[in-house]
C-alpha cells in the first residue's frame, strides 16, 4: 500500500475522528480508505452510465447518418 499526504479541513477530522471513537472505523485510516473506495464505486457507476449513453448516442448518430445517404438517393 501507498502512502498519501493529504490536508482536511479540522472539521473533517473531527468528524472521521467522532466515527472511529463511536467504532464505525478501527482508525481515521480506514474511514478514509473506505470513503474513497466509495466514492470510486459511485464516479464508476456515473462514468459507466455516461459510457453507456455516449455509445447509444453513437449508434443513433451511425443510423441517422445511413438514413440521410439513404434519403439522399432516393432523390
């Protein structure tokens, strides 16, 4: 594992600091690896949403690009 120096503002590490005295995280470590794991799970499934819809975007713009050279020779 890695090593990453960060600044928090001091009401977030009181915050991550409450969470591992009330047990919600054996260290200030861990909430952070877990809030950053989270944040990684949620980015992906919005970056794959995106992903999905740039492809249907690109499928329609391939359709609606033979229809147009379709059109074209009919006239």
């Amino acid at each position: 594992m890695q090593r990453v120096t960060l600044r928090l503002p001091e009401q977030q590490i009181k915050m991550i600091d409450m969470l591992v005295d009330y047990g919600e995280f054996p260290s200030a470590s861990e909430a952070i690896r877990t809030a950053i794991r989270d944040l990684i799970d949620q980015r992906s499934v919005k970056l794959a949403g995106r992903i999905e819809l740039l492809g249907k975007v690109q499928e329609q713009a391939k359709h609606a690009d033979s229809f147009l050279r379709l059109k074209g020779e009919e006239q």
